[in-house]
C-alpha cells in the first residue's frame, strides 16, 4: 500500500497498533505541553502583534493532566524518553508560578501532588 492517498495526495493514517507506546505518550505530552504554554500566554503572537492572554485555570488543568502521564508513564517509557518529558513539566510548572499574581503555597501548583514541590 501506497504512503499517499492517490486521490487527494494526503499521507494514509497509521494503523495503531504499528505505532510504539513509547511515541503515542511522548506525543500526547507535547500536545498538553504546547496547549499549557498557550494557556500561559507563552503562544506565538498574532497577526496584529498581541499576545496571547494567559488563562491560568486551563493552565492549570494541562499542566496536572501532564504531570499525571509523565509521572505513570515515566517507569514504563525508560528515562531517555522521561527525563525530556520531565524537563518540559518542570518548566511549565515554573512558568505557572512565575505568571501566578497569588503563587500557589509549595506542593499545592498545578501537578505538585504527582511530582513533589516544584522550586526555582
């Protein structure tokens, strides 16, 4: 089977069960990481030059959902493929704290419960 679609010239999904654990979780992860930073105001600026208003309650859920996979997933995925994941999580839950008016007390942030007080 061909890797294009002869009709519109569009890439043919992969079948998941071809698809590695380890590459569906480190995708998943960059897509709450990338949504987190948006959330963050941390988004590319648009057209007209403005950037992205911060929304630290979405933030806040991603950043948790995130902390979550990295934190379950992390003893099956091997620490090559954790430790970036790790390190994106720590930088996003510092960003939170840096963008909170109010900082959350140590240990209560978005994902603190999962990966332990997170401290600049």
């Amino acid at each position: 089977m061909s890797e294009n679609n002869a009709a519109d010239g569009l890439p043919l999904p992969r079948d998941l069960a071809e698809v590695p654990a380890v590459e569906v979780i480190a995708t998943l992860a960059v897509h709450l990481m990338t949504a987190a930073a948006v959330q963050l105001g941390l988004g590319e600026p648009g057209s007209d030059g403005a950037v992205p208003p911060a929304d630290l309650d979405e933030a806040r859920k991603l950043i948790t959902a995130l902390a979550g996979l990295v934190t379950a997933a992390a003893p099956e995925i091997g620490s090559q493929h954790a430790a970036p994941l790790r390190d994106g999580l720590r930088t996003l839950q510092l960003a939170f704290r840096e963008a909170s008016l109010v900082p959350d007390p140590p240990g209560s942030a978005p994902g603190e419960k999962l990966t332990g007080p997170v401290l600049p």
